[in-house]
C-alpha cells in the first residue's frame, strides 16, 4: 500500500494545520517505522479531534480496493476512544526527546504525554530497549554517551544544569532517572574549598534536562556514602546516606569512634529521616573518589564492607531493604580490590578479577530460602594483567568491563568477549557505566511535580 497524495487538514480548536505526504511500502517499513505512522497519527488524529466536537462528521479511511483516501461519516464514539489508544501505543514508541516536541502540537497530546498512564506505557516500552549510558570523564560540565547493543555510540549527552559545580560522578541508573553527587563548596580561611565531609545529591533525567537537589543531610565528620533503592512504585525511590555524626544528639551513648548513623531521604516525604547507628558502614572504593559504589536488586540495596586486613578490598556486602532494614552477607571466597556488584538476570551477582591468574570469577547469589553463592563461570580476561580494571556493570545477561586502555562487553553464558570501538572516548578519568532507559519520569517521585527544577546555580 503507497499513500502518495499530498492533503492538507486544519483542526480550529487547536489552531494547527499540517501539510502531509505519506510514503510508506513494506519495503521500508521496518527502517523508519515511527516515522511513517508518526506522520499518520499527527494528520489522522487531529482530524478525529475535530470529530469528537461535532457527532457524526465525517472522517479520513483508506479504501482497500483503490488504495485512495475516502471521507466516511460515523456516530460511533468508540472510533474517537479506539484512536486514543493508538495515539498513545504509537508516540509510547517514539524517542522521550521528540516526545517533548509533540507536546507543543495541540493541548490533547500535552495532556496525552503528560498523563502518568502514558508515562507508565512508554517507560514500559523503552525497558525493552535499554542501552548503556557511559559518563568516561569525572568533571565539572558531565557529557554522557549511550551505547547501543552493538557496541556503538549513539548519542551524547551534555548536562546543561552542572555550572559552578564541583567534580560530579553518576553512582546509579534506574528507569531514566541517574543519581549524581558531587562535594559541596564551603568557605574556609577565606579561600573556597570542596567540603569532602558531606556530598550534594541531585536526582537527574538527562533527556529531560532537570535535576532535583535533595536537601543537605546531617553534618558529618567523614565522607558520607550513599545508595539508592527504587520502588515499591514507579517513580518512587529512597536515598540511604551514611554518616559519622558530629553532634552527640544525634549519637547518644556512643563514643566518638563509633558515632556512625544513617537516614533516609524518601521521595514520597521529600525530606530526610535519621534510623540511628548502624553496625556496619560501606566501604570507599580507590575507583570512585567520592565513594558510593552500590548495587539495586530487586528491592534490596548491597555495598561492599571493607575487609579488617585492607580497607581497600571488600571483606563481606552489606545489605538494605526497602523496609530499612539491614544484613550482612559474606562472599564466596577472598576478592580483589578489582571486584564489583552487579545485577545479573535479576541476581545479586560477585564479578571478582584476579589481576596475576589474569582470570575474571563471577558468582550468583541463589537466595530462594537462604543466601546461597553459585560459581557461574571463570575465564581468562583478554587483557595483560598491568590493565587495571575500573569499572564493571550488567546487563541482562552480559557485563560490560571498563579497563585502562579498552572497553569490553562479556558474554558469560558462551565465554565470549567484545571489544568496543568507543574511539570517541579518548579520555578517562574514574569512568562509570550503567544499563540505562529513557523515559519521562519526575525527577520528584510522588512529589508535588513544581517541586522539580533544573539546578544551574549554587550559592555558597
């Protein structure tokens, strides 16, 4: 079927006039597919728009026996209702930055992409097609690159709300949303310095363009460390921020050794709440300066506890749930300073690399009844030991390494190892990567969404 006639359709309610083409054969169906019923929708359905004012006007079909456009007329108001759903199945398919285009056709699209259903139907849609989002260069101005399945860079990102800011890092991605923190400055002596006692903690969408800034947590005495844990709802979160108290109010009856807290900020409250001492604090990685290196599985946050012999090397994971409640879990075997959390085929997974065996093991926690490690697989890494791994993620089923020098994508199922050409990335400087989706979620949660902003400013 070819739709070839240029026609022009006006919509007075919305004062919008749209001069359309439709090309579209099976040939090239499947190359531009939310093109050509993009194109469809935005002529068809503000003709139905027009419909739904005045019952019985006639409307646009395709007769199937001269492939010519026809005007029929109809009373039936399930015909309004049934394009509804396709303008919503159809634009749930198009990119979130075009999205935000479409918003400015007419007030029934704004409404249509703004309603929470919608949200819910495209971040579903976009969950299917999750890319890598890679930040290589810890600085003031973040520049982002998505990486698609075959290892490609799609697209670049620049965050236009980091001015005036310190170094920033990304330490999580979930459904659209990415959680970045940086030190805050303070004045001292006179001079302006980072606060490396505390860190500011923004909630950002990338494709949007906004950023939340949560507020300050409780004064700490050392570098505070983070995780987030996402749900029970869509768009809802939790920040778990750990602290050693500098006031004695806030740690009665401990020694000043032992003053550590945590509290938790909730997008449902927007505001921070204090749970009390903690037994246990996450440790501080060497490949992330500003610390917070955790995992989100399933409900449940893990970090790594520091070993008593190196603090630089995991000795067990601490665990939190929704609920606020904390265990300990202890790991399979002795590690490396080169291990990492993941999250595999929805499993807490262990990827430990042995720089001097120049193997990589990875582990599986099978927690059905009790927590259970299970050896997946052990292979050799294509890379020379003196290559220092510094970042490791998953995906579904595969992990995507970050070493020196290269960037890789591993199998583990077949035992088989990608290398990327990320020739764009020429530089690195404790570099991230997280599985990443688009979507339109607030950067509030629950929140009252006026209580979203683009931060671009700081005072001191």
């Amino acid at each position: 079927m070819i739709l070839s006639k240029p026609f022009l359709i006006h919509n007075q309610t919305d004062n919008v006039s749209i001069s359309s083409t439709f090309r579209n054969s099976s040939s090239d169906s499947n190359k531009n597919t939310w093109g050509t019923s993009f194109s469809f929708l935005l002529s068809s359905n503000l003709h139905f728009h027009s419909i739904s004012q005045r019952k019985g006007e006639e409307r646009l079909e395709m007769d199937e026996t001269t492939d010519e456009c026809v005007y029929q007329t109809t009373d039936k108001w399930y015909d309004i209702e049934h394009v509804e759903n396709v303008l919503a199945n159809i634009l749930s398919r198009v990119p979130v930055k075009s999205l935000l285009v479409c918003k400015s056709v007419c007030k029934r699209w704004r409404r249509l992409i703004s309603s929470q259903a919608f949200i819910d139907v495209q971040l579903l849609w976009s969950q299917k097609n999750s890319v890598y989002i890679v930040y290589p260069y810890m600085d003031m101005m973040m520049k982002l690159y998505l990486v698609n399945n075959s290892g490609e860079i799609t697209k670049s990102i620049n965050f236009p709300y980091c001015d005036n800011l310190s170094l920033l890092t990304v330490v999580c991605s979930f459904d659209g949303l990415l959680c970045c923190i940086n030190y805050p400055w303070k004045v001292d002596s006179g001079m302006v310095v980072e606060d490396v006692t505390d860190v500011e903690i923004r909630i950002c969408n990338p494709v949007t363009k906004k950023a939340l800034l949560l507020p300050r947590g409780s004064p700490s005495k050392e570098k505070p460390s983070i995780g987030v844990a996402f749900g029970p709802k869509i768009n809802e979160y939790k920040i778990f921020r750990f602290f050693n108290a500098k006031r004695i109010s806030l740690a009665k009856h401990q020694s000043r050794v032992n003053r550590r807290q945590c509290e938790v900020y909730s997008s449902s409250t927007g505001s921070w709440s204090v749970i009390g001492w903690v037994p246990y604090y996450p440790m501080h990685s060497s490949h992330s300066p500003l610390g917070s290196n955790h995992v989100f599985v399933n409900g449940k946050i893990y970090w790594f506890i520091a070993s008593n012999e190196d603090p630089l090397i995991p000795g067990s994971i601490l665990m939190a749930d929704i609920e606020e409640t904390f265990e300990t879990i202890n790991l399979p075997k002795e590690v490396t300073e080169h291990s990492y959390l993941v999250n595999l085929e929805g499993h807490l997974s262990l990827v430990a690399v042995y720089d001097e065996d120049e193997i990589v093991n990875i582990w599986i926690l099978k927690d059905k009844n009790e927590p259970k490690w299970e050896l997946k697989c052990s292979d050799h890494i294509p890379f020379s030991n003196d290559e220092c791994v510094e970042f490791a993620v998953a995906r579904e089923n595969e992990i995507f390494f970050i070493t020196s020098n290269h960037h890789y994508i591993y199998d583990p199922e077949h035992g088989f190892w990608q290398e990327l050409d990320l020739s764009s990335i020429s530089e690195k400087k404790f570099p991230v990567a997280f599985a990443y989706t688009e979507s339109l979620l607030s950067c509030g949660g629950c929140m009252d969404p006026r209580m979203e902003y683009i931060s671009d400013k700081r005072s001191i």
